[in-house]
C-alpha cells in the first residue's frame, strides 16, 4: 500500500470536531484560529512497544486509548482543554493491519473531549512507536503549574490510586480474568480516564488552583517533583488515600500494604493539585479527596509522623 493511501484511511475516520480547527490532516501544516486572553498548551509522549506496552495485555485498540489518554492528561494538569493532537508513528511494516485498529482506539476520546487529529507523520521502523503533540488552552490568568503549592495549601486528589501497579501485581495471583477484582484493576490499566472534566469544572467553579500535576509516574515521586518546584514540604495522610477494593484484596492476598501500592503506582492519570486553606471545603464537597497539606519544613514529601516517603514509581534511567 503507497504511504499516501495508508495515512488516507488510517485518517479519513477523523472529523475536524472542534470549531478552532481550520486545517486538520491534508496539507503541510494544520491551521488553528488563535484566542485572545488564553495561552497555547504544547505537550509530547512516547509510547513505545516493549516498554510503555505489550500486546499480550491490551489490544490494539487500547493501545491506541491508553497513549492518547496519557498524553491528554498533560493538558488537564495544566488546568487547560484540548484542541488538538497531532501523531508520529514508527513501525515494523507488517504493523499495518495493527495501525487501522490503534487509529480506532483514539475515537472515543477525539469524540469524548472534541480533540482533533490534525496531522502527523509515518515512517517504517524496527519497533512500534508512537509519539503524541498535544495542543491544548488555558487562561492567561491563574495558570497551573506544579511550581505553585505554598505553605498552609491543602492535597487534593482526584480518582482513586494504586490499581495500575495492582493490576500487574496480580498475575502473581493466577486471575482468570473475570474476577470482579481483576476486572476493575485492568479497567483502570486499558481505559485511564485524562481528568479533563474535573479540571474544566475547577476552573468553571473558580477555584483557586496553587499547583497541580498528573500522576504519570507514581503519587510519591510527582508529588516529590512539585515539592522541589514549589520549594515546600508536602505532607501525605496514608489513611486519606482513595484506594479501591480490588487493590486492597490484591495488597492482602500478597501480603503488602495497600498504601505502598497507591504510592507507587505510575500511569493513574489523576490530578494531583493544591488550593489555598479557604477552598478546600468546596473542592471536599465537589467530591475529590483530601489527602494532605503543604507545611514549613525541607523540601520533599513525608509522612503523618515526621517520615520521608521517598520518590518511588515508573523511572526510565
């Protein structure tokens, strides 16, 4: 099949769904209409076979959510709304039959969130590769960065924690499949929701975001990376933590602690954000989870009792 052919109908599924969209897939550049007063959002990931996939635990379709949800979780931590993604693709050339159906897993989401494929590129590699350009925007004003959280700011979280490092750690556990447990963990592992909603109704609600993150790698070791931005001390209530009953039935038939679990389990793709003392009854009653506060002290993370929680999670080096 001619390369021309094949973007054609890996693309051809795809609408330009959202309204600042002039230009999506067809020409040299996509063209997006600019907005007064909000700030362009710009974000990259890679997603590569043998390293961030297998397809023995999800099917090409899920390959294609899973990659587009992670990269759209970028825009939410940063309080913003998506636009657009454009999409680099390295792949072994008997891949061709397995593109068409990842191209298929991006449309729940480019429907869901009015996200546009508006480009890309394609070339023949050893090993399936996909790198996502997310576009997205946000007000100029009250901007989200992980760099914000201040002294007397209060944890917040959204979701719950700890399913996706569960869900591997129970292949120790011989599950069938369709164990209730095994099916929600592996809910959680192929079908990450990005916290785009939950981002736009804080902002919708005018909430008072001091600093926010996604958790892509593992709770201790983000909330470790906006500790040192912020230049504060976090401290994490263990027994405040969103844990699921699937990961604590994992946690006890293996003998672990259900906390270690959520605080390391990376690619959850909740927000992870602070907000100053006087809006953390609202944000409560909005239903995302308190989980600590912002104190004086050394840079870093810690326990109740005084303990550093060190940065633990998913590390490429």
């Amino acid at each position: 099949m001619r390369e021309d052919d094949l973007i054609k109908e890996l693309t051809e599924q795809f609408s330009n769904p959202h309204p600042r969209v002039e230009m999506g897939v067809g020409d040299d550049c996509s063209l997006i209409s600019q907005n007064p007063g909000r700030s362009l959002l710009i974000s990259v990931d890679t997603f590569v076979e043998g390293v961030h996939f297998n397809f023995d635990l999800l099917t090409p379709a899920e390959v294609g959510y899973r990659g587009l949800a992670g990269a759209l979780s970028d825009i939410a931590a940063m309080g913003g709304e998506p636009l657009a993604f454009l999409l680099n693709v390295q792949t072994p050339k008997d891949y061709l039959e397995t593109l068409k159906r990842i191209y298929s897993g991006f449309l729940p989401l480019s429907e869901k969130y009015c996200v546009s494929l508006v480009g890309g590129n394609l070339s023949r590699g050893g090993e399936l590769a996909l790198t996502f350009i997310v576009l997205g925007e946000a007000p100029r004003k009250g901007k989200w960065l992980r760099s914000g959280a201040n002294e007397g700011d209060v944890l917040f979280v959204t979701g719950d924690l700890g399913r996706v490092k569960a869900f591997f750690m129970s292949e120790k556990l011989s599950p069938e499949g369709n164990e209730w447990w095994y099916v929600k963990l592996r809910e959680k592992f192929a079908h990450p929701v990005p916290r785009i909603e939950e981002a736009k109704r804080l902002r919708a609600e005018g909430v008072e975001v001091s600093a926010a993150i996604d958790i892509s790698d593992g709770l201790s070791i983000d909330a470790y990376r906006m500790a040192k931005a912020s230049g504060v001390r976090i401290v994490i209530n263990g027994d405040a933590l969103p844990i699921d009953d699937s990961v604590k039935y994992v946690a006890e038939n293996l003998n672990k602690d259900p906390e270690d679990i959520a605080l390391a389990s990376g690619e959850e793709y909740e927000l992870l954000f602070t907000v100053p003392e006087r809006w953390a009854k609202m944000v409560e009653g909005m239903g995302y989870r308190r989980i600590g506060r912002v104190e004086p002290g050394p840079e870093g993370v810690f326990d109740e009792e005084g303990n550093e929680i060190k940065p633990t999670g998913w590390q490429h080096f």
